[in-house]
C-alpha cells in the first residue's frame, strides 16, 4: 500500500496550548491537505517530554506515528533525567527542525527591574533570592537561566512549572519575578504591555521585538539560546516514506498563511534536511551537556 494509507499521529509530548502544540497543529492541519490523509495531534505529557518521547520510540516505524518535539527530549533530557527509555541520538529518523525563535527574558510590568544590568544587580546583592519561572526542569527556559547564571557569576532561584503556560500565567500575577520564556509563547504579553522584555537570547535581535536588545548588546557573552522545534519518527522508516514525510513538512512551513502566522508569533522558519538535522543534534547535545554539568544541574 502507498503510504499514507490511514490517519497519521503527531504525538506532542507537553500539554495542549504551548509553543510546540501550536506548531503541530498549524503544520497537521497543512500537512493534511498535501498528504490526503487525516493528521492528528496527540498530547502525552510528563516527564519533561521523555515519557512521550519513549512511547513514540517504541511505536512501529510505518510513518503512522510521529513526534513533533522542543529540543528539551533530544539534547537536555538525556543529560538530566536517569534512566530515560529512549537514545536520544539512536532511536529516532530525524526528518526535520521547522522552526526556531529565541528565548526572551521577561519581568512583570510592575517590576522594579528595567534593564538586564538591574537583574544582574539585585541577583549579586541577594544571592539565590530572585525567582526565575520555568516550563519544568531540563526545558530549554530552565537551561537558559542556568547558562545566563554561569555566564554572569551570578545565582538565582529556579522555579519549574508543569508546561510553560502555568509559569507565564505566574509571571503574569507577579508570583515570580522573571522567566525566560520562548518568545512565541509571551509575545502577546509583552505586545499587551503586561510584561517587559529586557533581552533576547538569539544571536541577533528578533524581528518581533526589534526594541529589544540581545543579552550580548546587554552586556552578557554566550548565552545564545534558541528554543528549536523538531519533527522526528522512530528509527527505521522506509526511505521514500522520510522523503515524503519532509516533503510535506516543508510545503505546510512554505504555505502562505502558515508562514505568515509563525513569522508573527516569532517562529523563524528553518525546515533542514534530515543530514543537516542530525550534525545540529549532536552540536546541540554535546552543548547542553557541558551546561548541565558545569552547573551540576539535575532534573528531580
């Protein structure tokens, strides 16, 4: 039979409404009209993304099942949690990165920080005080704080959330008092005025925030962090299945709208070839590693 032949399954392994839910359900509902088959997204949270990640390994390598993923279960994880059931460099057909966007340090709008000298100021005056949100331990957002502490000598208090839209909403209340937040994700706030940008972590301005510095136009050097998102399957597809599979990819990402849509949230559009997809892996694994070990960080 000539694939696809039934449904197709993007597992999503975080709640429903994040960053990486949105992509899979903007590229499904495209990939559908050039596939000719339906494409649905199934949200299996937990675990920083590995539990989700482990199902998909271990599902039949048809083409039937994909995972659509941050970077958080391909390069931190592994470093972070004991005992995860998949390789992270093994297990999966990687078919493509759609999208990447850098995180953005935000502060609530009634905060008395305006500038990322101020945050680095009252961390180095209270040590271990300043409340920094996350979308769990091991997301890129907890790694980037991680990364900025190193980088600045500086230390802080990390506070994981379970997925990144409790801790924005915290950091909405004012319960935290900053977060590095995928700039997709808090754009909306911060065009609202409820929250204040102070830096972004690309290695150039973003083009949704184009008042907003980079951490290295702040003062701050090697804390480029960008929040990628991924498209993989579990390892063994048929090679013309992984063909068409990209092919579809790229012709939802090439879409009109679709690229509208994302360029606004402050997606930028990527959408490599599997080759090029699997030296970044294991730049970006090994990269991550060093931080983890450096801040002899853990996930439990």
């Amino acid at each position: 039979m000539a694939w696809p032949d039934k449904t197709v399954t993007m597992v999503v392994p975080f709640p429903p409404g994040g960053s990486t839910d949105t992509l899979a359900r903007a590229l499904g509902t495209k990939m559908q009209e050039k596939l000719g088959q339906t494409v649905i997204v199934d949200n299996k949270a937990g675990a920083t993304g590995t539990i989700g990640a482990a199902q998909v390994k271990r599902a039949p390598a048809d083409g039937y099942t994909l995972m659509v993923t941050s970077l958080g279960p391909l390069v931190m994880a592994p470093h972070l949690i004991k005992g995860i059931q998949y390789d992270a460099l093994k297990d999966f057909d990687l078919i493509t990165v759609p999208v990447q966007a850098p995180n953005v340090l935000v502060v609530p709008a009634q905060s008395p920080y305006k500038t990322v000298d101020d945050v680095i100021a009252a961390q180095k005056a209270h040590p271990g005080k300043m409340s920094f949100a996350s979308s769990g331990n091991g997301s890129s957002d907890h790694l980037t704080v991680e990364l900025f502490w190193q980088q600045t000598g500086t230390s802080g208090l990390h506070v994981p959330y379970k997925g990144g839209a409790p801790a924005i909403s915290d950091l909405l209340g004012a319960q935290v008092d900053a977060s590095f937040q995928n700039v997709n994700a808090v754009l909306p706030h911060i065009t609202a005025g409820k929250l204040r940008a102070l830096a972004v972590t690309g290695d150039k301005r973003s083009p949704v925030l184009p008042n907003v510095p980079t951490l290295a136009e702040a003062g701050v050097k090697n804390v480029n962090v960008y929040s990628w998102q991924a498209v993989v399957a579990p390892k063994g597809l048929p090679a013309d299945v992984k063909a068409k599979l990209h092919a579809a990819i790229l012709a939802a990402l090439a879409d009109p709208q679709t690229k509208k849509r994302f360029t606004e949230i402050g997606f930028e559009i990527v959408g490599n070839t599997p080759e090029q997809f699997a030296a970044f892996q294991q730049q970006e694994y090994s990269r991550w590693k060093q931080v983890i070990e450096a801040g002899k960080i853990t996930a439990d």
